[in-house]
C-alpha cells in the first residue's frame, strides 16, 4: 500500500486488538488474531501487527508467549488500586 493510498483508522489499531483480547476471555493465538484483525481492518499486515503487539507488550499491556506454532497472546491484568 503506498502513502497515498492510507486509509485513516476510526480506532487505533492497539485498542482493537486489547477489545478483541478482552471478548476472548484474555487471550488468543497469533494467526486468530491476524485472521480477526484482517476482516476488520484492510491495511493490516503482518509486520504492523508485529510492531503493534510489541508496543503493547512494552507498555505492559500484553505478554507474548511462543508456541511450537505461532504465538500466544495474554492480556495482562490491570491490579486495582
């Protein structure tokens, strides 16, 4: 997709994914993801997705485990104050 052919997001792309982990009890596969991800938003590759989750997992919002296939990811919970 080339610059002029961006489509602007009405939702950041960081807070669909944490939705769409929340709706799956916490966690998913990464290819489930993807698969969610790419019926929702038409720009998403793998890479983006990539980069995404890595923000989430630096700021704490996420873990990202490996598994034999893919990757697992767990929302991690918030402790209440």
């Amino acid at each position: 997709m080339s610059e002029n052919d961006t489509v602007w997001r009405s939702e950041p792309l960081d807070l669909i994914i944490l939705d769409l982990l929340r709706r799956k009890e916490g966690s998913l596969k990464d290819d489930e993801l993807f698969e969610m991800l790419k019926s929702m938003v038409k720009e998403i590759s793998l890479p983006i997705l990539n980069k995404v989750l890595m923000k989430l997992e630096l700021t704490g919002k996420i873990n990202v485990s490996s598994l034999k296939k893919g990757k697992l990811i767990t929302i991690i919970k918030q402790k209440e104050s």
